[in-house]
C-alpha cells in the first residue's frame, strides 16, 4: 500500500514556481527544486515526474491564474473600463523583482517546447482578448474613439505591460513607469485620464 504525501501540494507547486520565475527552467536544477521545496529527489519524482513535468504543471497553474485575472478586469461599469486598465499596468505584480512565469518561460521555452509555447500563446490571447473588451467597453462609454481597432488598442495595453514589467525588472523608478501607463492609456482616451479622475 502506497504511503500517504507527508506535504501540501499547493506549498510545493508554489515554492516550485518562486524557484523557476527566480532562476529560470534552464538555470534551475532539481538540486534547487529539492531545496527549495524541502523534498527529497525522489519524493519530487514521485509526486510530480521529472523537471520538465514540474514546470508544465507550474506553468499551466501560473497561466490559469492569469487567464482567471483577465477574466474578472473584464467585470464592472463600461465608463470604468480604461480605469481599470490603468489599474493594471500601475498593478504591483510588475514590479515582482524576477518578473512573471509566463515571459519569461515564454522567452525561455517557446522556441523549442512546443506544449509550452502553446499554452503561452493561449494566456497571451487571453490578455489581448481581455484587453480589447475593456477599449470595446470604452468605446461604448463614449471614452474611445468608436472607429478605432480595439483589437489594436487593446495590444498596445497588453505590450506596454509587458514593457513596463520589463523596465521594473531593470530597475527603473516606479514614478517613471506610472507615466509612461499613463501615457498609454492616454493615447487611446478622447480625454485624459488624471489621477483617478476622467
């Protein structure tokens, strides 16, 4: 009769993922996993196969809790829609020092595991998707020019986030950043947004 699991999955998928966002798929050792999640090798192998089968399952878990995120941003009055928006790119998980799990296994792992870079792509869709409803929702508030392409716009959202992960990751101020979200959400307003007022 198998033995019963002496430890949280949950602690461990996460102590897992803090460990691959931190040093990456390539740079993290099943050393470093067995450090840092308090298992032994062969529990790791046991309870979640080799390295490659860890990160696929952190990977997935990671991408589902962005595609639930981008899913509830969507929620809430179409006149709030660039505010919420804002609100994302001045949010604090761009400033996670080691930046997100999904770029950098995209950037990482993509080009050569074919199962990773599908489920980027699918998150990545997700987050454009996600961004073009709030611009449609803009739109309707009368806050978007309604002949824009608010599949366009809403990438320019979802590529500055990911540039403005990237400048926190290289140090640069929060006040920098925050103008630089401003600006962005500017350039697709009929009106700037100031502060958190229209």
């Amino acid at each position: 009769m198998a033995r019963p699991r002496k430890f949280d999955e949950s602690d461990v998928l996460d102590a897992a993922r803090q460990q691959f966002t931190e040093t990456g798929y390539h740079g993290t050792s099943v050393d470093d996993l067995s450090q840092a999640t308090g298992l032994s090798k062969g529990s790791l192998y046991g309870a979640f196969g080799d390295k490659h089968t860890l990160f696929q399952r952190v990977f997935d878990d990671y991408c589902a809790g962005s595609d639930a995120m981008a899913a509830a941003r969507i929620d809430g009055p179409e006149d709030e829609a660039l505010l919420r928006l804002r609100a994302w790119l001045h949010s604090p998980e761009i400033t996670s020092g080691h930046g997100c799990l999904l770029a950098k296994g995209t950037a990482e792992l993509a080009s050569e595991d074919e199962d990773i870079a599908a489920r980027s792509r699918a998150a990545y869709d997700t987050l454009l998707d996600s961004c073009r409803q709030l611009v449609e929702q803009a739109q309707r508030a009368g806050l978007v020019d309604l002949e824009a392409d608010a599949v366009a716009l809403g990438g320019l959202i979802l590529t500055t986030h990911r540039g403005l992960e990237a400048l926190a990751k290289a140090g640069v101020d929060p006040a920098t950043r925050n103008r630089i979200a401003d600006a962005a959400i500017a350039s697709i307003s009929v009106d700037v947004l100031t502060g958190d007022d229209r």
